[in-house]
C-alpha cells in the first residue's frame, strides 16, 4: 500500500499536467457538488444540472488522464464543459452566477494551451455579452455593469496568459536542461534510460527493429592533457555536430559519459547498423580534428533481442566497443546475435 501511494505521488510531482487536472478536478467536486445538490433541491434545475454536468465531468477527465496517461483530451474536455456550464450558470443566475467566470478563466489557462485558452474565455465572454445585450437586464443591471465586468474579466485573462506563457516557457526550458548535456546539447543518461525503455517496450509490442553504436573518442584524454579542457571541450561539441548531421532525423544521440556517446537507431537491423557506423568511422576520420592532427573513434553496436532487456543489449554494445578499443582503436565492431533480415535502415 506504502509502495502503491509513493508511485502515484511521484506520478504526480514528476507529471505537472496531471497534477493540475487532479487537483482542479478534486477541487472542482469539493467546491460545486454542495451547490449542485442545493440547486437540485432547491428546484432550480437548469444550474443543478449544469453543476452535475461539471462534476461528472471532472471525475471521468481525472479518471481518463490516470489511466491513460493521456492529459491533453481531459483537460481540453474539461475546458469545454466548465466554459459551456460556467456560461449556463451565468446566464441563469444573473450577477450572482459571475463570480464562477473568474476561477473558469484561470482553470482554462492552466489546463490548456494559452491560445485555447483564450479562444474559449473570449468565446465566453462574448457569449454572456451577446445574451445580455439581445434580452437587457438577464445577465447584467446595466451597461456600466457589464462594461465594468467585461475590463476586469478581460484584465484577468491577460494577466492569466502572460503567468501561463511565461510558466510553460520556463517548464520547457527545465525540461530540456533536465534531459540533454549542456556542453553538446545530446541527450543525457536520464534520457537514455528513458529511451531505451521506450525502445524495448516498441520492440516486444510492435516488432520495431533497434540497433545502438557506442562510440568512443580514441586518445581524447591526450587532447585534454595536452591542449587543455576548453579545446577537448570543442572537439566534442565538434564530434557532436558532425553525429548529428549523419544521422537521420528520428536518430537519438546521448552523451554516456566523458568522451563516450550512444546513437540509438530505430528500424535498423545488423547489415543497416553496419553500414551507419563504418559510415561514421570514416566521416570522423575525414572531418573531425584537433591541434595534434586527426582525431578517430572506435564504435561498438548490437540489436536488441526478443524479450531482452535494455541493460543487456547496452552491455553486449559495451563489450564490442571494447573489443574495438583492445584490438587497435579506429575500427567498428558489431555484435551478430540478431538476424541481418530484421533490417529496415534507409
């Protein structure tokens, strides 16, 4: 049970879209149930039933998003029934049924993506001002009143999409700090982890072929001893350039560490992950140098298996890179446990 709970709190701290629909969507049936069921009671079923609508809605947006792990359906479902319901209840409440704009437009700004967001509180907006000006008197007392509502609703929805643009700038920006090298700007081993899961999780379930190279700079510790840290440090921002331009586009390159980097390759067999990596050895050779001449790489490769783990296939890799490394440096070896037909590189 301890364990259970401890995995749906990381869920949550790890997961910031989640956590925003979960707790909205608690919040959401705490707050309006009560007033749900007073309407109900009290006979006014049109706002009853509209509250209802909003906490049926929470719960199954809640519940969908848990399950799938899926939070963009959800909150965008959500933004579309608090903005219908919010407006119903305006419409039929008066003044009275205002107040429960507010807090719809800054659910609709943390759910959502800012110009959603936007578009549905401006439809909102216009909805109510539509109604009020077609039958006077319904929504607001006056003109002043709903010009006095429409300035503060709309300051509040500047104010929301400046906080909300500004935060979803600043959770990308942590996001792709959290995952790549800030000297090269490859993937980092948080990342590769992750990737390799997804990878061996593609393979047992869809039959996607995967091939990796781990491939290491020869004498790179030289460079560094001799010419310094800052021109080793632009001999492998140079490496990981040159990488990247001879990889296709849904190639993931990571840093594993020091002057070690992983290329993993998605729908490449044996014969395909042979031709990438002699393709690289020769490139690295040609192009990529330092101060004290040309500078090479020895590279070691494998496919993943059926029902292998990821940390097996990465230590099959590991073993080939060393045999590279031990029999002469600048040279590829690949491990042939996986059959070359299971080739699809292009």
């Amino acid at each position: 049970m301890a364990t259970r709970t401890a995995r749906l709190l990381k869920r949550l701290r790890t997961d910031f879209q989640l956590s925003v629909i979960t707790l909205t969507g608690l919040f959401g049936v705490i707050g309006i149930t009560p007033y749900a069921i007073y309407r109900l009671a009290t006979g006014n079923y049109l706002v009853g039933t509209a509250d209802t609508i909003i906490v049926l809605s929470a719960i199954l947006a809640v519940s969908y998003a848990w399950i799938t792990r899926d939070t963009i359906r959800p909150g965008l479902y959500m933004v579309a029934v608090l903005s219908v319901g919010a407006t119903l209840i305006a419409i039929d409440l008066g003044v009275n049924g205002l107040f429960w704009i507010y807090p719809m437009i800054l659910f609709n700004f943390f759910m959502v993506t800012p110009g959603k967001a936007l578009l549905a509180t401006s439809l909102v907006l216009a909805s109510l001002s539509g109604h009020a000006l077609w039958i006077p008197g319904s929504v607001f007392e006056s003109r002043y009143q709903m010009v006095s509502f429409l300035v503060t609703a709309l300051m509040t929805s500047v104010l929301s999409l400046i906080f909300a643009m500004r935060t979803r700038s600043q959770r990308d920006q942590l996001q792709l700090l959290a995952i790549h090298d800030p000297l090269t700007g490859a993937r980092n081993r948080r990342a590769l982890n992750d990737e390799l899961k997804i990878a061996m999780a593609g393979h047992s379930r869809h039959g996607i072929s995967y091939g990796l190279l781990l491939m290491d700079l020869d004498h790179f510790k030289q460079v560094n001893d001799r010419f310094g840290h800052h021109v080793g440090d632009q001999v492998l921002v140079a490496f990981v350039d040159l990488i990247k331009r001879s990889s296709r586009q849904e190639d993931r390159l990571f840093r594993f560490g020091g002057e070690e980097f992983l290329l993993l390759l998605p729908n490449t067999g044996v014969e395909g992950l042979h031709t990438v990596a002699r393709h690289l050895l020769e490139q690295v050779k040609q192009t990529l140098s330092s101060p004290g001449g040309a500078v090479t790489v020895s590279i070691g490769g494998a496919i993943l298996q059926n029902d292998e783990h990821w940390e097996n296939w990465l230590q099959r890799a590991d073993a080939c890179l060393y045999r590279a490394k031990s029999e002469g440096r600048d040279r590829v070896v690949i491990n042939e446990a996986a059959p070359p037909s299971a080739d699809q590189f292009t």
